[in-house]
C-alpha cells in the first residue's frame, strides 16, 4: 500500500514558487527521511499534505485517499517543529482533549501509556506552563500519536532534546514502524536520519534533487572509497612486487609494516586485494572502508 503519493504537487506564494512540481511515493511502513536546508520548501510541502495551505497545483493522497480529505486526517499525526499549548492544562488533559477531537477519545491509563512512551510519565499532572522546551517537543510527540494514527509526520522530533532523551524517541520511531506504522520525518540530525530511515529524500530550491536508501545516494555520489588492510607481515621477497601490483590497482598508497591504505575506483578491487594477499600468504586481519556520510552527500547538494 501507498501511503504518501504526490503528484506534481506545487505551490507559488506570488512570483516565488517555493514547491516546483513534486512527484514522490512513500510506501507504507517506511520511516521517510525529508532533508533540505533552510527555505528549501519542505515545511510549506508537508503543510500541504496535512491540509494546512492548499497546493495551487497538483494532487496528492494519503493512505489512497486523495486529498485534500478530512476523514483521513483522523488517521494522520502531525508533530509540527514548534507545537502551542494551554499553559494552564497538564500533559494529561491535553493528550484527553485531542484524543476526543480524533473520535478515539483515550482514557487515563491510555494518555499515562503514550507518556511513558516519550518519557513524559512524571510530568503528567503538570502544567504545560511549566515545560521546558525538551518537554514541550515529547509532548507534541504524544499529540501526534495518541490516536493511534497510521500515518505519522515528525518535524524535526528530537531538536532540543539531551542524549537520553533523542535514544528514546528514535527507539519509539523504530517501535511505531514495527507496528506498521508509516513516519514521515525531517530532521536536522543527519546521523539520526541515516541511522532509522529507510529511504531519504534531499530537497533544494523547492524541488526534489536525489532520493533512495543511504547506500544508493552512497553509490550515486561516491566516485572513489579509501579503503584500509590490516595485515599479517608481507615477506620481504614479494614487497616490491605487491607494491608494483597495488599502484596497478588504485592510487594515493601508502604501505606499512601491517597496514595498507589505498583508494580505489570499484568495491570489486576490494575483493581483488585480498584475493592477492592470501596469493602471497598474507593473512587479512580487518578491512575498513571510508565512505561518505549523509552529512557529506548532503553538503555536496
């Protein structure tokens, strides 16, 4: 099934197009990566799918509904970046108070679950006024989730939060997605993307310019890997010889008592190496390989 599918979807505030024309399917189950720096265009794209503003062209739908449709809201959650809430009413009333308004009104030891999901437990009796902005980022956390959606979209959900807290919330994405559930993600935190997303999708100037799992943008923007051999003793009789082979192979080598660095154009020649070393009796302890991180892929847009 298709949760997410949009169609050319657009969206021009004058002259300015901030969203140009996106064709973009998310299955369902995924946990779905949105990067792209700041006025890329993914807020205002993600506000149109949740019903926010209106596209001035396209069409797109939701769990095979086609929006913009407010009965299947009630099966979507949404954790905007920065969430409103009454001061004067605790985490609890809050959570009771959305859920009634889903249709799927949840009881004490329901909201109390949710809580304790985002670890947000001790604090369900106070005021909101109180949170701090770590609190209040759980708490709309808990606000998207406490229907039971099937659909979930998180802005930036661990922005703000300690170290304790962004395992915790990460755990929680990873446990909503084996419920089947579908998360559509931005995140600043591109070591938290490439860690819990199936696929990514990069977003400049209001278009889409590359999508796919972490290892195919690795692939796409990868044109060499450095790769480093621990290793038993080369004989001394075969040094010069495998010195000569390797310099055949890659480049930039550096060869020492018990390791070899080498860059390669091909992960195949990886094979090849350690093909030749067990030629010549040299045992291959560990091999490391420098690939280029999402941070990296994402710099290079």
């Amino acid at each position: 099934m298709i949760a997410i599918e949009t169609k050319q979807l657009k969206k021009s505030y004058g002259a300015a197009q901030v969203v140009q024309g996106i064709d973009l399917t998310v299955k369902k189950g995924e946990v779905f990566g949105f990067l792209g720096r700041n006025g890329a265009g993914k807020s205002t794209f993600i506000n149109m799918l949740t019903g926010i503003i209106q596209p001035s062209s396209g069409t797109y739908s939701l769990l095979g509904v086609t929006g913009p449709n407010d009965q299947v809201k009630k099966r979507v959650g949404v954790m905007p970046d920065y969430s409103t809430f009454y001061g004067s009413l605790t985490a609890m009333d809050h959570l009771k108070f959305l859920s009634a308004l889903s249709e799927n009104p949840i009881g004490k030891h329901g909201c109390l679950e949710v809580l304790r999901l985002v670890g947000l437990a001790e604090q369900a009796q106070l005021k909101t006024a109180k949170f701090s902005f770590g609190m209040k980022k759980k708490l709309g956390i808990a606000q998207a989730i406490i229907h039971d959606p099937e659909l979930v979209f998180l802005d930036e959900p661990t922005s703000g939060l300690d170290a304790e807290s962004v395992i915790q919330i990460q755990k929680l994405i990873l446990n909503l997605k084996k419920q089947g559930k579908t998360i559509f993600m931005t995140s600043h935190n591109l070591d938290e993307v490439e860690r819990i997303c199936t696929r990514i999708a990069i977003m400049k100037d209001g278009k889409i310019v590359k999508i796919g799992t972490i290892d195919e943008l690795r692939s796409f923007y990868r044109s060499t890997l450095t790769v480093k051999f621990k290793h038993s003793a080369i004989p001394k009789a075969e040094q010069l010889t495998l010195n000569q082979w390797l310099h055949s192979v890659g480049s930039d080598l550096d060869m020492k008592e018990s390791y070899v660095t080498i860059t390669l154009d091909h992960e195949k020649k990886i094979a090849e190496i350690i093909r030749a070393f067990n030629q010549y009796k040299i045992d291959v302890y560990r091999v490391d390989v420098d690939e280029p991180s999402l941070e990296e892929i994402f710099l290079e847009e």
